[in-house]
C-alpha cells in the first residue's frame, strides 16, 4: 500500500493516539492542544467549531455530558504530501458511535502534528 509508512503518516498516527489518550483522561484543553490555532470542527449534527477555543468548549461539552472511552475502528491514514496525512475511521464511545470523514493532520514549523480540519458524524 502506498504512502502508509512515511514519516508523516507515522507522525499523524502518534498524534492521533494523543489526541485519543486527552479525550479518554477526560482533558478538553489537551485535547484543544491538539489542534491548530485556526483549526475547523464540523460535528454533525452539533455544528461547526473554528478556532481552539471553540474546539475546547466542543469538547468541554461533550466530555461534561459523559462521552468517553473513544475508540477508532479500522482507521485508514493516507499520505497527501511529505506534510499532510489524511485520517479517516469508524469510531466508537460508551454513549455514540459515528465516523470521521476527514482529519486532517498537518506538520508544524515546530515538528510537531496537529489538525487542521476535524470533520465527523455522531450517529447515536
């Protein structure tokens, strides 16, 4: 398979387990961090979130209403170029399932991954 095992799909994919481990420890903020500054959610059907703090208060949200325990099934990440990596999955939760249509992860000029764009769907 092509473009599986590059530098920023490995990077993307620590990211990701990052971001996963923030929501499971119940950390909004983490979670925010994970993020850029200018980042978009679209959360169907809660809306649209742009910026950190509207992502944190997102996540605030649904971490207050009791939602953890994340889980990606069989997520599928995709090298755009040597600076963006491509994830989409299923997922799972004690509360809702759904599944991501895009996360968009992006090299920084720091080293590090964060998403740019967070598109997912809650479907119970």
């Amino acid at each position: 398979m092509p473009n599986q095992d590059n530098a920023i799909v490995a990077a993307a994919k620590a990211a990701s387990e990052k971001w996963k481990a923030a929501f499971n420890a119940g950390d909004a903020e983490a979670c925010a961090a994970c993020y850029e500054q200018t980042a978009v959610v679209v959360a169907k059907p809660f809306g649209s979130f742009h910026g950190r703090s509207e992502i944190e208060a997102l996540w605030r949200q649904v971490i207050g209403d009791g939602f953890s325990d994340v889980e990606y099934l069989e997520p599928e990440f995709t090298a755009q170029n040597d600076t963006t990596a491509l994830l989409t999955s299923r997922w799972k939760m004690n509360k809702a399932h759904g599944v991501i249509t895009k996360e968009l992860w992006v090299l920084q000029d720091d080293g590090s991954v964060l998403l740019r764009e967070d598109e997912f769907e809650a479907l119970g």
